[in-house]
C-alpha cells in the first residue's frame, strides 16, 4: 500500500481543458474547450439483444440514466413497431417527471443557484450548497435533500429501483403500480409543486430582486444568438418525454418541425481536429464554423432553449412564470445564456404540476401497462429531453432483434458548439491587451455551468464539482497563465 | 413541507441499518473497463461475507454497488456507522493495480467520488451533517482505491493487471472492516 499526493493538474489531466490563444495585442484570438471521448460503445452494443439496451445505455453514466432508459424504451418501441397502451406510456412519462424534479433541484441548489445565491464573487469555496443554507437558512437544505428522497422513492415504485430503474420494456412497462401507490405519489407531487414554487419566489427575492445580477444576466458576455431546439406537444408546448422535435431560429421562427426518425434529415456532425468530441449543427444550414446567427447551423438545446423553441407551457403555474420570464427579458427569444438558470426552475414547475396532473389520472394505476410486440424489428429511433438536451437513440438490428448498428446523440454533444463560444465570449470580455481580470474562472466557470454540461457522457471521469483547466498561451504560444479550480 | 429530522435520518436503501452497521460501496461504471473495478471488489467482498456463513454478515455489513458520487454517494451513507467506499483512481504514478487506502480527510478525487453535477463528497457530507444527518464519523470512512488503466473504453471486463489486483483489494476492504473503531469490532459481524 502506497500513500500518495495527487497535484490536482495531474488529475486534470485529460479532463475539461480550455486552451485560451491571445493574438499580438493581447486578445483572445481563439479559444479551445477540449473533453476527451469514451470509446467503442458501438461495438460494446453491436451484437447484444436490442432489448437489452435500455439497461445497458442507462450505465452509460451515473447523473442521467432515467433519460437514457426513455430515449432506449422508445428507440424500441419505434424498432418493434409497438404502441404501449396509455397508462404504460403515463407511467412512464410520471417517472420521468420525478426524475426531472429530481435533477433540476439538485442543479439550481447545489451548482447553478450559489452564483446568484451567495454571489458570484464570494470564494469558491462558499459558492456551493452550504452557502446557499447559510444564507437562506437551514431548512432549506432540508428541503432540497427531503424532495430527492421523496422522488427516488418515485422512480423505485415506478421503475423498480431509486438508481438506474429497469421497468421500461419495448411495448410499456414491466408492471403497474396499485391505487395506494398511485394516491401516495399525488401527494408527493404537490408537495413538489409547492417546492417548485417556493424555488421560484427564491430567484425573483434573491436574483431579480438584484440589479447587478439582472445586468449580468443580460450583459453581452453571457449572450448567444442560436437556433433553439426542444420536444414539443401538438399544441407547440414544452415536452420532456413525447412529440416532434421543433427549431426555431434566432428571431424565434419555427425552422423545422419533425418526427425522431427524420433527426438524420435535420442533424449532421461536424468534426473538428483538437477534440474528439463532435458538434451537432443543423444538416439544412449546413457548418460554418464557431459563428451565431440565422446564418449558422449552430444550435442550442438548453431548458432556455426548450423554452425558447416552444409556444409554452402545458400547465397553468408554469405558463404564468415562463410568461413572466419572458416579458422581464424582453420577448422571445431570449439569447442570455443565464437565463438557463431561470428557464431550468420553470421547468422544475412544469414537471411537478405535470406529475400531479398524471398521478390524479386514475388511468395510471391501470393493470394494462404493456403492449406486447409481434412484429419483426429493423429499426428505431427515440427522441427524449433529457435535462441538459435533446437526447436521440437510434438502433438497427437484424430480424432477431440483435444489434447491427448503434447511435446516440447525447443531451451535452448538442450544446458543444453553443458551450465553447460561450466560453470564449467570456474570455474576451475578460482579456484585454494580455491583461487577465481576476476572477476569469469563475466568471467563464458561470458560461460553462449555466448549461450544466454533463460531460460523464462523453466524458467520463471528471473527478470534481467543476474541474476546469484554463490556460492561456501569447500569440507565440508560450503559457501565460494557466488556472484551475482547486479540488477538495 | 419543511423535513422533518425523521425523513433525514433515514437511508435511501437498502433499508435501515442496525446500530453500528457498516457499509461497503463499490463505485464505478460496470460497463466502462477499469471503471468497473469497485463494482468487482465489491461483488467479491459479498461473496466472502456469506461464504462465512454468519448470520449476522447481511445484517451488519451492508454491500451495495452504485455508479453515483457527490451527495447521491454521501446520502448512502447516513445511518451507518463505518462505511468503505472501493474507486478507480488514476494517478498516471503508478502501475495500474495499486491498491490505496485512504482515509477520508486526505481523500483525493478519485474517479467516482465526486460529482460534476452536484458537490465533491466531502462537500456533500458537510452538508447532510449540517443538516443533521446521522453519518459515520471522519476516521469511519475509508477509501480502497485501485490505479486504473483503461476507463474510456466500454467493456465488461477490467484491464489484465487491474482485474488481478481484485483479491489485494478484496482484503484492504475486509482488513479495514476488521479494524473498526473500538465498540465496533468486526469480528462479530463477519
């Protein structure tokens, strides 16, 4: 046995990076956000049991595997051919809502809310959850761990187990849950919504009650004009779980409309040489570089996005506030990429009220929860929202249902683009003739979490809350500076 | 809608533990080559458990494997006494194999530990103690960590040297559970 010291750059190593390139004067002439990619997750698939994939491609990493489990049930019931019966599709999309409850507390308590919070230029090592208590006060911790408890309990009634739930089959669900199940889980549901609501009265107290952090909000280091993209219902409303999948351009235009299995008509990947990651643009407007506007195929799928790319929200508390939102920021689109943070919490609303609507349906407690598949596979695909974006499986098999063919665009990959000029706008707002402002990391650190990139997708192991590796080199090349969050 | 200290206190699973109860965690990705190696030493560690044949092995020594760190880790935790936590670690310093111990005051990131979507799990301690959360003191947290080689590559199975490390891994997790603090001794529960 051995007892080491870790440098935290060692550990960095091969983590989110940053590469920041100044020109002659100084300036940021170009910027460069570098992930590493996991490998061979086709040729894992290729072979396997298509049914299998849901289990399988929820292990694809820790913070998300409710999503990947929808997008894989989906991608087969597309591949069988298969409908499940209502309340199969009810209880599925009730266990989604709870795991959405879930994420987006976390993210607005723990990660995303301390910058507003406690500041964004208190220590960074106040800028967390405990500084959000010791402002708030304590009953607030509370409340953020008692609502994960009480919506994992959800998802384990729902889909058999708290963490990585494995009751999405091709066709439904693998069993129902009782009326008592049903009554229980309506109670927690307003419980959430109460929750929600109380998260939401807590960003206007403490971040819109603040001038400075409205400035900063819509300053334009943090703003971004993309194409936005999200699932919505026929009635053009906000959907994390079914429907078409809806761009809208910069001015807030629909660009397209489409059905998951035309994603490959609508969405090409561009490769760059520094990284192995790719970025998604939009196929019809074609890649032409890091650049916003109409002109770009560049798009974004954040919960802004979502909301950005919809008509509204399909419930009431949710309309009300995402009306509220937009009439604070000056009409929709919103291109203030902090607003995400917002636009995240009114989400959080939706989802609740969206399970208390679901869980009052009788229907859910049906016995009916699955449609068996009779027909031959060949191929499907499935289109979920996960929290940080649009997340597409797409599977070929042979007519054994064995896979041939494997793809995934995961929810973080479609923002890559969007996340690495948001950075780099950052950086320019920051430099200037070689000077670097004090506090750039925690300042493109808020560029970079806004989208709550879950990099253990592609990515997978980042060993700390944010562990980012800045460094900035002259225009010869030569290491100017180089910065890292520390890691406890 | 406040929590009460009662929902607190109250571990997600595997149901409560009985007083002085411990727990051994296995972290990781089983499908990401080394990534798995906790999940493997830990699926070990049960097996030896039972093959002792006491009673009181399912009762006092809880096994479980997750893929979460940060407070999903941390609320693992609460309501034992003594927790072991088995990672993959890369360091680049060492051979892939090496087997650490750590406690948790000098605990490094290793691959699982922390979450980028929520707090490190030292973070995430702070807060669920600040919350009242019944959780197993400093010194009765112990990391086993195993150097990895490979954990950007799916697979089921670990890298050769790694996979080999499993038994020297298996041990340090049943050596630190035999080395619990006074009042706790192990013995009894194994």
């Amino acid at each position: 046995m051995t007892r080491i010291t870790i440098d935290p750059i060692t550990r960095l190593e091969g983590h989110g990076k940053i590469e920041i390139f100044l020109n002659d004067q100084g300036d940021v002439e170009n910027c460069y956000f570098q992930v590493p990619e996991l490998r061979g997750f086709e040729v894992f698939c290729v072979g396997r049991p298509a049914e299998e994939m849901p289990r399988l491609t929820s292990r694809i990493c820790g913070v998300c595997p409710e999503a990947h489990m929808m997008a894989s049930a989906k991608a087969l019931d597309a591949l069988y051919g298969v409908e499940p019966p209502p309340a199969g599709k009810k209880l599925r999309e009730l266990l989604y809502s709870a795991f959405y409850v879930t994420d987006h507390t976390t993210h607005f308590y723990a990660l995303g809310g301390p910058d507003f919070v406690v500041g964004p230029d208190s220590p960074a090592a106040e800028r967390n959850i405990l500084g959000v208590i010791a402002k708030v006060g304590l009953e607030i911790g509370g409340q953020v761990i008692a609502a994960r408890k009480r919506n994992h309990h959800v998802i384990e009634m729902i889909g058999g187990r708290a963490i990585h739930p494995v009751a999405a089959l091709p066709g439904g669900m693998s069993h129902p849950i009782t009326e008592e199940q049903r009554r229980e889980i309506l109670d927690i549901a307003r419980q959430n919504v109460e929750f929600a609501q109380f998260t939401i009265d807590l960003f206007h107290n403490v971040v819109l009650a603040n001038s400075a952090y409205v400035e900063m909000i819509t300053s334009p280091a943090y703003t971004l004009r993309t194409y936005y993209m999200g699932l919505v219902d026929e009635h053009n409303k906000v959907n994390f779980y079914d429907g078409l999948v809806r761009v809208v351009d910069p001015d807030g235009v629909e660009f397209a409309r489409y059905m998951p299995v035309e994603y490959t008509d609508h969405v090409a990947e561009h490769v760059e040489p520094w990284t192995y990651l790719k970025f998604p643009y939009l196929k019809k407007l074609g890649w032409h570089g890091f650049v916003e506007g109409k002109g770009s195929g560049i798009y974004c799928c954040t919960p802004l996005s979502r909301l950005n790319a919809a008509d509204g929200m399909a419930t009431p508390l949710a309309q009300a506030e995402y009306e509220r939102m937009y009439e604070t920021l000056g009409g929709k689109p919103v291109h203030f990429t902090l607003a995400t943070h917002w636009a995240r919490i009114i989400e959080l609303l939706y989802a609740a009220e969206r399970m208390v609507e679901l869980a009052e349906d009788p229907e859910v407690a049906s016995p009916d929860v699955r449609t068996l598949p009779t027909k031959k596979p060949t191929e499907g695909v499935g289109i979920v929202e996960a929290p940080r974006g649009t997340l597409t499986h797409h599977y070929v098999t042979d007519e054994n249902g064995i896979l041939l063919e494997a793809n995934l665009i995961v929810g973080t990959t479609n923002n890559y683009a969007p996340i690495q000029m948001n950075i780099k706008r950052a950086a320019e707002s920051l430099i200037h003739g070689g000077q670097v402002s004090d506090g750039i990391l925690n300042r493109i650190e808020m560029a970079f979490r806004a989208y709550d990139p879950c990099l253990s997708c592609a990515t997978h192991s980042l060993p700390g809350q944010m562990p980012l590796e800045i460094v900035i080199r002259d225009s010869s090349g030569q290491v100017v500076q180089r910065l890292s969050q520390n890691i406890d | 809608m406040i929590a009460s200290a009662a929902q607190l206190h109250q571990p997600v699973a595997p149901g409560p533990p009985r007083p002085g109860g411990a727990v051994v965690i296995g972290i990781g990705n089983p499908i990401l080559s080394d990534d798995g190696i906790g999940w493997r030493v830990a699926e070990q560690v049960e097996a030896v458990l039972r093959a002792r044949g006491d009673a009181l092995a399912g009762q006092r020594v809880h096994v479980r494997r997750m893929c979460l760190g940060g407070l999903a880790l941390a609320e693992a935790l609460v309501g034992y006494e003594h927790a072991v936590l088995i990672d993959a670690i890369l360091t680049g310093s060492t051979r892939p194999g090496t087997v650490y111990r750590f406690g948790i005051s000098d605990l490094p990131a290793t691959l699982n530990t922390a979450s980028s979507h929520d707090m490190t799990l030292a973070g995430a301690l702070a807060t669920l103690r600040r919350l009242g959360a019944p959780l197993p003191p400093d010194n009765g947290i112990r990391v086993i960590a195993i150097e990895a080689e490979d954990v950007w590559t799916f697979g089921e199975a670990c890298t050769p040297r790694v996979a080999r490390s499993v038994a020297r891994a298996v041990q340090a997790v049943l050596d630190e559970l035999a080395a619990r603090p006074a009042g706790q001794t192990a013995s009894a529960d194994l």
